[in-house]
C-alpha cells in the first residue's frame, strides 16, 4: 500500500490512518511524522502488534500503545522500550498473549 506512494500520500493523516487500519504492517512507509502521531500508532498496532516496531520511540514508551500492542501478540514486547519491558503490567499482558514473551522483559521481571 503505502510503501508504493508518494511523499505527500505517506504525509497524509487520514491516508495513512486508513492504510494501517487495514494493515498495520503500513506504519514502515508513514512518514516519521505520522509515526509519532499517538492515534496512528495505536490504529497500526490493534491491527498488526508487530507494527510497534515502526512507532517512534517516543511511543515504544507510551503505555497505552504498548499495552495494545502485546494484548494482541506478547512477541511485540520485543519491540518496547527498556521501560516498558520493566513494566509488570505490560509483561503480565505479554506473557498472557504468548508465554514465550517473558524473554523480552527486564531481568528483574523475568
């Protein structure tokens, strides 16, 4: 999808809200912007968790999107900040997704 668009679709809001809806995976070819944009990333990761990996640093941190992200596969904890990984909620979330997350959380939570 966007990963063949021009520069100006990957900059569009509501282009790209709609694409990672439909696949997350999309969020790759958003433009850094829109990667840092909390609703985008969130929309990207309810689709496909995986897609944490492409939401900005600033969101591999934010709660909220993490947490939707390894509710729906644990193995995207793997993509977290180191804060996130120590975070008991989140890893409990993870690890009540897929067990064999608990090898990405922090060695006190492990």
């Amino acid at each position: 999808m966007l990963q063949d668009m021009s520069e100006d679709v990957r900059c569009d809001r509501e282009l790209v809200l709609a694409a990672v809806a439909a696949g997350g995976w999309c969020l790759e070819f958003a433009s850094s912007l829109l990667r840092a944009d909390r609703q985008v990333a969130l929309a990207a990761v309810r689709n496909d968790a995986s897609a944490l990996e492409f939401v900005a640093e600033s969101l591999q941190n934010d709660k909220d999107v993490v947490l939707a992200a390894v509710e729906r596969n644990g193995w995207s904890l793997s993509f977290a900040s180191e804060k996130m990984r120590a975070d008991k909620e989140v890893v409990l979330a993870a690890v009540a997704s897929n067990p064999l997350s608990l090898q990405f959380a922090s060695e006190e939570l492990q």
